[in-house]
C-alpha cells in the first residue's frame, strides 16, 4: 500500500509537468525570432578617413511572428568600446546619427512591399500582428550602411555590431570582420578648401524650433567631416553640430549665426547667416489618421489649429499621392489602395509657418467612421469601423484620438445578422460601447454592459475562454487516464 500511494505521488507530480507545460504553451506566445547577420564591408583597409560600404546587412524574421520592432540600430566599434551608431526606421530612415556618419538605405524589400507589411491578411507586422492561421514564408529586410569614419592617430581597428529593440527583447548580430583605417597624411598644399553654406536667412516665431540647414556646403575634392555652429554670436563653434541642428529663440530679434565646416583633409571654411524671430508662430493641427476606401472622398479638418498673437492666413495641405490642397477643410479621394502621408502646412499673419503631418491609409474593404455626426454619440467617439479581411464584418475599430487598433466583437452568427458592434476605445481589452447598425450605417451608439467576445489589441491571439476550456478538459483526460490505470484510487 505505501508503494503504490509513493508511485501514486510521483505519477502526480508528473501529470503537474505536464499541466504546466500545457498552460504555458498555450497561454504565453512563442518567442520572437530573429536572425542578424552583417557581411565584411569595403574596403576592408583605407588610408584616411574614407566611407566603408556594408552592403549586407540582414534582418531574418520567422513568417509565423509578430514582430513589434521599436528600434534599428547599427553600431561601431573600437574594441569594445563604441564609438558611433545610426538609428533607423524599418524603412532605412534614419532619425539618430549623432556624428552624422552615417548613410542607410533599404534594399529590399521594395517600398510597395513594405507597405503591405501593414496589411494584416498578409501574415506580417512589426507591431500590427496578422489575423489569419496561414504560415508564411520568412521575410528579409536587407540594408546598405555606409561609414565616414574619423581615424585617430596611427591605425585603427573597428567593427561592426547590428542590434534590433522589441517590446520585449534586444537581438543582436555577431561582430562584422575587423576594418582597419591608417591616420591619412597632413593638409597637403594642393587640398582645396570647403565651401560653408549655411542657408538662409531664417523666420521663426518665439519658442518656435527651427531647423537649420547646412547642406549646401560642399568640398571640391573630398568630403566635409564635420559642421560646427556658433548661435550665440561670441565666436566660437560650440553650440551646435551636425548638417540640420534644431534651435528656438524665447525673444524676438535678428540673430546673427554662423558654420564652420571641416573637411577631410582639416581644411575649413564659416559662413554667415541670420534668424529673425517675431511674435508667437501658429499652431498646425490636423484631425487625422484617416482611413478611406479608393475613390471615396475623405474630409480632413484643419479647423483646431491656432495662432496665438494674430490669425492663420493659409492652410496648405500635401496629400501624399503628388497632389495638393487649400483650405482650412478639404475633401481629397485617393485613387488607389496604400499608405499615404499628409502634410498641412499653416501660415499666419506675419508669415511665420508650422507643419503637421498625419497619415490616411487606403484599404479595399470596408470602411466605417464613426465621428460627431453619428447618432447619439454624446460619448465623443471618434474613429473607424474596418473590415480588413472583406468578409462583410468589421473586425476592428480604429480610435483616431489615441492611435490604438482593437478587435471588435459583435452579436451575429455572420455578417447577414450582425446588429451591433462591441467597441473597446480605450484598448484595455475590455468592450466599452455598442455600436447599432442599420441598413449597414451607424444608428446608434450605447455604453456596453457585460463582456463581448473578441475585444483585445488589434493582433490575433488565442481566445482566453477556449485556453481555459481546454486546460480543463485536458485535467479531466489526465485524471481518468491515470485512475483506469490505477495510479490514482479512493480509498
């Protein structure tokens, strides 16, 4: 008897392995897969400070993930020590490159392809998540990253490392093969100096951040290294680096600034410019993101836009499709299926500008807005219905507001039945109104009281309900499994 109740134990103790396993693969995702890979750049030796080309530069992502990617970053090394690195959009554009050093560029895939990364029936996001079961073929973004380096003296040995943040994990690349840069000889007699622009002159309002603009400077026989601003006036250029710094003035006035770049022999050159601040610039606001169907006209509201010490005189809008637009609200179609950027661009009475941008994306299937207009929407909803599989049903709800995309959930057996939509605006996966259809319009809108099915983030996931179930049913096969065996019995 105590045998047989010692094996009953242990028995027990296995069926609890199992049942955690069982939990924990259902209830907790895979983890993320990423593969990193760099090749040997060229040259691989150089006299000087010269560009290195790595031309592949690999990011491999599995084609069953979701892969909610926040950060690109590549990175130089001296030893272990790092000396430079480029942030940069899946899409190659760069938003931090401190020494600008840096140059990348997408390869593949093509921008046509990347954007239906976006589209969630194709199988991929980064971020977006994807809808359907169907496993997909692996997915390579491939990158050129070209490097101005900035040698010391004597010779020095660099490499290269590629890290990608997530939401949740950093992956990184092994290190590239060593490059190898040789200090180059001094000023010769022949370099012929740079030419320093830097452009101009400038408007702003007060408090206003402007970006200034040295691109024009330009090197006959080589290359700027580097561009060094005085925007205090007391001679030296120490206030701000790089090709486009940004900078603000809290009085009005003219201010004097001035750049001084370098080349890659140390030979230089300053130029001169001015910033003339008055009054408060406007403010430029744009109602958006949009969603739209081709063809289907989209108003776009410029009307929250301000300026504080006089009036807005111009609304100028770019909607992303090589056309334009004027006027406070405008009514623009897009042709055809895609992501497009908008641009409003407000003027005021002393001619001083601000930007905003926004996006409208353009999908085949259904859209539906809800906005001040729908009926009985004293809760200030504000967004989109969207059918994104074009099965009749509006699997998710957009909050134009806050950004975030949920799944919906509804009250029919199919598309034909459906009356009302359970919402979750505030994306905290719980449902919080009803939206009443009628006749496939908006009738009204309720606060939603009990749960719905389907509410969660936006990314398909396993129904929580059909987990629980499941880990209960597999609790009971175990236990009478295990009691015909008789490892488990009544006494």
């Amino acid at each position: 008897m105590g045998l047989k109740k010692v094996k009953s134990h242990i028995v027990g103790l296995i069926a609890a392995g199992i049942l955690i396993t069982l939990i924990f693969s259902i209830l907790i995702p895979p983890a993320m897969s990423i593969n990193l890979s760099i090749e040997a750049p060229e040259p691989t030796y150089s006299v000087g400070d010269r560009t290195f080309t790595f031309s592949n530069v690999n990011i491999t992502i599995s084609g069953v993930e979701t892969i909610p990617m926040t950060s690109i970053n590549f990175t130089i090394f001296l030893g272990t020590t790092e000396i430079d690195h480029v942030r940069f959009h899946v899409n190659g554009i760069e938003y931090e490159d401190p020494a600008d050093r840096f140059e990348t560029r997408l390869v593949s895939p093509s921008q046509d392809a990347l954007d239906n990364l976006f589209i969630p029936s194709v199988g991929y996001g980064y971020g977006y998540g994807y809808v359907t079961d169907t496993v997909y073929d692996d997915i390579i973004f491939t990158y050129q990253i070209n490097y101005t380096t900035n040698a010391p003296k004597g010779s020095t040995d660099y490499r290269a490392k590629f890290f990608v943040d997530t939401s949740s994990d950093t992956y990184a690349s092994d290190f590239s093969d060593i490059f190898t840069v040789k200090k180059g000889t001094p000023v010769s007699d022949t370099n012929k100096p740079p030419i320093a622009d830097a452009g101009g002159p400038y408007n702003a309002g007060m408090n206003q951040m402007i970006t200034l603009d040295g691109s024009e400077s330009d090197d006959p026989d080589g290359t700027i290294d580097s561009y060094n601003w005085d925007l205090d006036n007391d001679g030296q250029f120490d206030d701000a680096t790089g090709i486009a710094p940004t900078k603000s003035w809290s009085t009005s006035g003219t201010y004097p600034i001035s750049l001084m770049v370098t080349d890659n022999e140390g030979a230089t050159d300053t130029d001169s410019s001015t910033v003339t601040v008055t009054g408060y610039a406007p403010v430029a606001k744009i109602d958006g993101p949009y969603y739209g169907n081709p063809g289907k006209v989209i108003k776009m509201n410029a009307s929250e836009s301000y300026d504080t010490d006089g009036t807005i005189v111009k609304y100028n809008w770019t909607f992303g499709d090589f056309t334009t637009g004027s006027g406070q609200i405008v009514n623009h179609a897009y042709p055809t299926v895609g992501n497009y950027t908008i641009t409003l661009t407000v003027t005021d009475n002393e001619g001083l500008t601000d930007t905003e941008t926004t996006t409208a994306r353009i999908i085949a299937c259904g859209v539906l807005e809800v906005n001040e207009t729908s009926p009985n929407n004293k809760y200030n909803l504000k967004g989109y219905l969207l059918d994104e599989n074009c099965n009749g049903v509006y699997e998710f709800y957009f909050n134009s507001t806050s950004g975030k995309k949920t799944l919906t959930g509804n009250d029919g057996k199919n598309a034909s039945d459906i009356k009302k939509y359970f919402i979750d605006d505030d994306a905290d996966g719980i449902a919080d109104y009803n939206i009443h259809m009628k006749n496939g319009k908006v009738d009204d809108i309720t606060p939603h009281q009990g749960g719905g099915p389907g509410i969660g983030d936006g990314t398909a996931g396993f129904p929580i309900w059909l987990a629980i179930v499941g880990i209960i049913v597999a609790i009971v096969i175990i236990i009478i499994v295990l009691f015909k065996k008789g490892f488990i019995y009544l006494e």
